[in-house]
C-alpha cells in the first residue's frame, strides 16, 4: 500500500499485522532485530542488551566507535516498540546530538515495513519528525538537550549520551527525577513502568561518569576497548594508529582503552571538563564575525594573541587569537581561531583589524615576537576610527618595551615573571571555576569546531618545569604535537583582563649625594 491513500480502518488494520509480526521474537534480541529491520547484531551487542533485560540501570564506557550507542538504542528501540505506553527521552549536552542517536531509530523504522506500518498517526499525518517519533501503542520517544525543558514529561527509558559533559546539578535536580513516576495519563490498568537508565560515553576527566560508577547503582556492561573492538573489525587499524599518534596519551588511554586516568597538568582537565560545564548550563553560544554587525558585549572584552614562529616548534608553532569576555566574576572565551603555520603576516594583520571591528574590544595583548606586525596593526587601527590611541605619539613613536603597555594593541614578552604571572592567572580562573567554554562537537570534522578542539587539548597539555636559572618555573609542552599557541593566547587575553586600566608609571630613581666626610662621619659636630 506504498505511496497509497489508506483509510483510517486500514490503518488499523496494517499496525495489527505489523504487531503480530513485531512481537514474534520478542524475546530474543538478534532474531527480533534481524526480522523487523534486518540488521544483524555483533555478539558484544547481543551481550550488553541481554544484560540491559535484566539490570534496569547500566553504564557503558566502551571506546570511540565501539557501537555502544547504537547497541543501546535499539535496545530501546525494541523496548517502545513491544511495551505499550512507554516513553523515552534522550540525553546529551546538546539537542542536535541526541537526534544523531534517534536517528538510529529512525532509520530503522525507514527501512522496516514492520516498523512503518506501526507508527502512530494523528489527523491523518504520521507521527514521526526529527526530534520525536511515536508508536501504534503509544509508546514514544524525543530528543532533549540537557538544559531542554523537561519537566512534565514522565520517562519509564532515558538514554543519556557523553554523560562526562553534562552538568551534574542538572542530572539530579531536572533529569532523573522524571523517572520516579509509576503512572501515565490514559494508560490502561495493568500497564508496566520500569524507569530504566542507559547510559553511554567515555571518560573524559571530568567525575560525573565515574561518580556514577562508584556510586555502585549501575551496573557497568562488557567494555570494548580498542583491541577488542580490531579483533572484532569494527574499528579500522590506520585510524586508530593515526589517533595514537594525534591525541595526548592520557586522552587515547582515558577514550580508547576506557581506563579512567587524569593528566593533572598546569591546568587539569577536571577543569577543563567543568569550564565546557558552565557553557553548556549558561547556555552560553560562541560569537564569529558577521557582515554588518557588532559583536554585543556583556561585558569587558580583551584580546590575547600569539605570534607563529615562537615556541619549542617552529615548524608547528601557528598564529593564534582567543578572545576572551568578562561576565560577573566569570571569564568567557567566545571566540578562538588559529593561523596555519607560515602565513604572511598581512593576511594575519588584517584579520585581526577586522575581528576588532567585530568584537571592538577595550584591551588587547599581543606576542611581541610579532612587533613588527602589532605595530602595523595599532596604526591600522588608528587610521580606521577603531581606536583613540595613535602609538606614533607615546614616545615619540618609538616601539620599545617602555611604549608598549599604552597602545591600544600591546605587545608583550611571554617569558620569564611574566609568563608565570599570566600562566597563573588563567590557570586560577580554571581551577576556581570561574571560567566557561561554549558548546562544540568534539567529534566534528568540520572547520569550525577544529580550533575549539585543538584549544581544549591545548589547555591540558601544558607542564611546569624548574627552571635552573630564575626562579619562575618554565612552561613546557607534554605533546609537541598538540601545540600551546592557543594556550599562550588565552594566557594573553586573560592577563589582559587582569590589568585592564593600569596606567603606565613611569620608573622614578631617587637618590642623595654625599662626601667622602660625611660617608666617614668626620662632618659631624664634635
């Protein structure tokens, strides 16, 4: 009857038979799913759903794309779709990634006549959208993002995705009370309510999976770590050795071989994690240049910018911008953005002029590797209108260390006291959890997620070394291979928050001057 006008009785008719045929294997899991929507499970998936029958509440912290998520919806899946009046929601930090994993089920209703005969329809129109999908038996389902508005809705299945990410205040005060409910409105008597909670992810540093797991109400399915997942050729063996060799190795063994380890660097990334936290509930979005607008500032704006060529690698250093906002007490970071290593320094210098037409910032640092490029920048910006401040009239237009704290663009050395200082500063705005990052897809390939990337595993990679001579420690990267570009830019943005208003003094020497009498004490009265 594809592509027909059907009647409403006919309807009836159809979800009946597709009824029959959806419950005839109920009871096992890899007949059920190779029959209704021919797909056949892998014995590890088979393991996790038999477990997930019989403990309501499970974790899985299988590696990257070790089919934990899909093991889990359609163990879902086939729970609405044989259990009437059942309703679950899906979880993750944001909504657009809980519709990639109702998309499981959604193709798998697209490809099942079982499935498709079995949908519910209202007014003629079948219930089925990209967020939300229901059944004949009324049971149904929807994608929420964490900080979505929940209340009301009575959950018996929540599916809760990159859980490490999501605000614990959230999960306890919002979520899983929605799940305590033994009733729903319009259901028949003798209808069954078992709240399940599946949860899937990896660790990522931060303690809301592992509190969960030590908490002891979970019960943790069979994990796929990485060799176990080649063994069973799900995963590709030239990708995950060209993962080894991009990722930090705390991070490859926390996400790939599911240990749960902490890299406590400079910054640690519990903080990290916390800060990415405070975005996602803040509901806090990142900013990018638009034609025609301005950027609407809530507060003080400070730019921070590293030169390329100044670093440990030459080869890798790159030029690196982060913008950085104050709000209240907190330290928000809208904006990052990176150079590839080796671009011409007019490319970078006009870039930056526009970013400040954008975003019109009230202080800036800069590397002063980069003077030369900084002070054309300060001109560029005079001669636009985009600054009060004209360089060529403090100190006689000299650029020197003593200049430049007055330009509107100031260069600044990042070594030795000043380094500690700025590293310090931004690590204290980390670690007292005063600092918030907006919403990304860590797992995207796209252009505009891969700064925001590479500036997360930059803030971790970052270790303190004694330094034989000065006192101040060096800063020193754990992975070459990472980077700190962003690291030291977010270091500048920040400092430069911290000395907002400071005004130049110049240095004054006192000083007297004596005899060689008075020196001996021969000048004085008998």
């Amino acid at each position: 009857m594809s592509g027909e006008r059907i009647s409403s009785s006919q309807r009836i008719q159809v979800a009946s038979v597709a009824e029959t045929e959806i419950l005839r294997y109920k009871d096992d899991h890899a007949m059920w799913h190779k029959h209704v929507h021919s797909v056949d499970l892998d014995p590890m998936q088979i393991l996790k759903q038999i477990e997930m029958d019989e403990h309501p509440n499970t974790v899985d912290y299988s590696c990257r794309r070790g089919r934990k998520t899909s093991a889990k919806e359609m163990h879902a899946l086939k729970t609405l779709a044989c259990n009437s009046h059942q309703e679950l929601g899906i979880f993750s930090p944001r909504q657009q990634q809980s519709q990639a994993n109702l998309k499981y089920h959604l193709e798998a209703i697209d490809r099942s006549p079982m499935l498709t005969g079995y949908m519910a329809h209202k007014s003629g129109r079948v219930q089925k959208s990209d967020t939300k999908y229901q059944f004949y038996n009324k049971s149904r389902a929807q994608a929420y993002g964490i900080m979505s508005q929940i209340d009301g809705d009575g959950l018996s299945y929540a599916s809760l995705e990159e859980i490490d990410d999501m605000p614990v205040e959230r999960l306890y005060s919002r979520l899983f009370p929605m799940l305590a409910g033994t009733q729903r409105l319009g259901a028949p008597e003798g209808t069954i309510f078992k709240p399940q909670i599946r949860i899937t992810g990896v660790f990522k540093g931060a303690d809301t999976l592992s509190g969960l797991i030590d908490s002891g109400g979970y019960h943790v399915l069979p994990t796929v770590n990485v060799y176990l997942a080649l063994e069973l050729g799900i995963l590709d063996m030239g990708y995950i050795d060209q993962k080894r060799k991009e990722m930090p190795s705390a991070e490859y063994i926390r996400q790939y071989l599911c240990k749960n380890v902490q890299a406590q660097n400079h910054i640690w990334e519990k903080y990290i994690r916390l800060a990415m936290s405070i975005g996602i509930q803040a509901q806090l979005v990142r900013a990018g240049p638009l034609p025609g607008q301005r950027y609407k500032k809530r507060g003080h704006l400070a730019f921070g910018y590293d030169h390329t060529g100044h670093g440990e690698s030459l080869s890798a250093s790159k030029s690196a911008l982060v913008v950085c906002e104050q709000l209240g007490n907190y330290v928000f970071f809208p904006y990052v953005k990176t150079w590839p290593a080796g671009t011409d320094d007019n490319v970078v210098r006009r870039e930056l002029v526009e970013l400040w037409r954008y975003f019109q910032p009230d202080s800036g640092l800069g590397d002063a590797y980069g003077v030369g490029m900084l002070t054309s920048v300060n001109d560029d910006l005079f001669a636009k209108g985009l600054t009060e401040i004209d360089r060529r009239t403090i100190a006689d237009g000299e650029s020197n260390a003593s200049a430049w704290p007055e330009w509107a663009f100031a260069p600044i050395r990042f070594e030795g006291m000043v380094k500690h200082s700025m590293a310090s500063a931004l690590r204290a705005a980390m670690h007292n959890r005063y600092a918030a990052i907006p919403e990304f897809d860590e797992d995207s390939e796209s252009d505009g997620d891969k700064d925001w990337q590479v500036f997360v595993r930059q803030l971790g990679n970052i270790k303190q070394v004694a330094n034989k001579t000065s006192s101040y420690p060096s800063y020193k990267q754990v992975d070459i291979k990472i980077g700190d570009d962003l690291f030291d830019a977010a270091c500048a943005g920040v400092w430069s928050l911290n000395t907002r208003g400071a005004d130049h003094i110049p240095t004054i020497i006192s000083g007297r001057t004596q005899t060689r009498e008075q020196l001996l004490g021969m000048g004085r009265a008998a």
